[in-house]
C-alpha cells in the first residue's frame, strides 16, 4: 500500500515554456501533499507544502507565481513550472501524507527529472 | 530550531566492511519520528525505517541495524557486511507536527560507495 506516482518521469522543455508534473496518490487518501526538488548532490529541498482544496503554502525563496501547484482532489496534485528556464533544471519529487489521523510519514514519488533547454 | 545533521558527507569501504552511518537531530517537540531512506542511482528514494520518539528499541532488518538514543539525540544506521549494492546516499529526516504540517527536515546525506 501507500503508493505515490508520478508523471512523467522525466521531460525535455525549451526555455520559455512551461511544464506540468502529476503527482498521484494511488491507494490512499492524500490530504497533504510536498513539492520537494532535488539538484545534483544536495538533499532535497521542501518547495511547497498542498492541502486539498486550498492553497499551497510555499517555503521562503520560493517563487509562487513560478511553480505553480494545484491540489484539486485527495489524490492529485500538478506542479507546473511556468516559462522555465535552464537553472529550473532539476529533479522534482512529489510526497504525500495519509490523511488518516495523525500520520507523521510521508510517502515519496519516483520523481520528474527536469531538463531545459 | 528543528535541524538534522549528518556529518559524513562521503564514506567509502571495502565489500564486507560494516559501516555506520551517523544522524543527529536537534528538535523541541517531545513527540516526532525519525526517518532513513535511501537514494540509489535512479533517483526513488527507498524507505528503510521510521522509529517514532517513544521507542528506543533498537531495530535488526538483516544486515541493517539502526541505533536510536534520545540522551545524545541520535539515530544512527549500520549496515553490516556491506555489498556493492548498498551504494547510495543516505538520507535521515525527522517529521515533527509542526504546525499541523508534519513536514520532514532533511540531512543532507551521506554518500556510500562499496568497493568490490
């Protein structure tokens, strides 16, 4: 159980453009979802925190009108990164937390790996 | 401040070496859980264990054992006759209910590298 996918799992995009990542909680209920992203050897690094039906919380530096998230249902939320460009390069993980009770872990997607030219 | 160290930023052994990875956490809530996962090469991270703040049991999963100990705020990790596929990075992490958030703070892991 608690499963988490994410689509797709890697994509090329030309700078200027933007790109969607899903996030989909497969087996469970997800009121809270986590926008992580992840450049080459660093940890990762919380972007956003989504509940469903509100809007998302974003960390300090984060450019909300940039990375845009929309958690519109208890098993999907979208990270769209709008007019990417190449220092957006990175790779994107997606979790989600059941909401369940008071479940303190998270369950991780495989990750979008993010490449713009 | 809420803060997860691992100190060892790259460790490299010989295949069948036990290793230890170090974790410390610094955190104000009384209840809290504490996390390993590990990154190979693709990219998923792989959960290993959680541990919540009220068992400090330590945990045997075949060849990884995992030291818990509230006194010097440590959750330590051992794999024991390591193998070329443990080969990754490490990555510790604490979950509190902050806020209702339950976020997670990240190490910033340690790579492992296996040599045959």
């Amino acid at each position: 159980g608690a499963v988490v996918s994410q689509h797709p799992s890697w994509v090329i995009c030309k700078s200027g453009t933007s790109v969607k990542i899903e996030c989909r909680s497969l087996d469970f209920q997800a009121t809270t979802m986590f926008w992580y992203r992840q450049f080459p050897k660093q940890s990762l690094m919380l972007m956003a925190t989504s509940n469903e039906g509100s809007k998302a919380t974003y960390e300090q530096g984060v450019e909300k009108d940039k990375f845009l998230i929309n958690h519109a249902s208890l098993t999907l939320s979208t990270l769209t990164v709008t007019s990417a460009h190449p220092e957006d390069s990175s790779f994107y993980i997606c979790s989600a937390r059941d909401g369940q009770g008071a479940s303190y872990e998270q369950y991780f997607g495989p990750g979008t790996r993010l490449t713009v030219t | 401040a809420q803060k997860v160290t691992q100190a060892q930023t790259e460790i490299s052994v010989v295949e069948k070496e036990d290793v230890t990875l170090d974790c410390v956490y610094e955190t104000r809530d009384t209840t809290y859980y504490l996390f390993w996962y590990k990154q190979p090469p693709s990219g998923e991270l792989v959960f290993l264990i959680r541990r919540n703040s009220f068992d400090e049991q330590n945990e045997i999963s075949g060849r990884y054992s995992w030291n818990f100990q509230k006194s010097t705020s440590s959750f330590n990790f051992t794999i024991t006759a390591s193998q070329v596929v443990d080969s990754a990075v490490y990555f510790c992490a604490l979950s509190e209910a902050h806020k209702g958030t339950y976020k997670y703070i990240f190490g910033t892991g340690t790579r492992l590298k296996v040599l045959a």
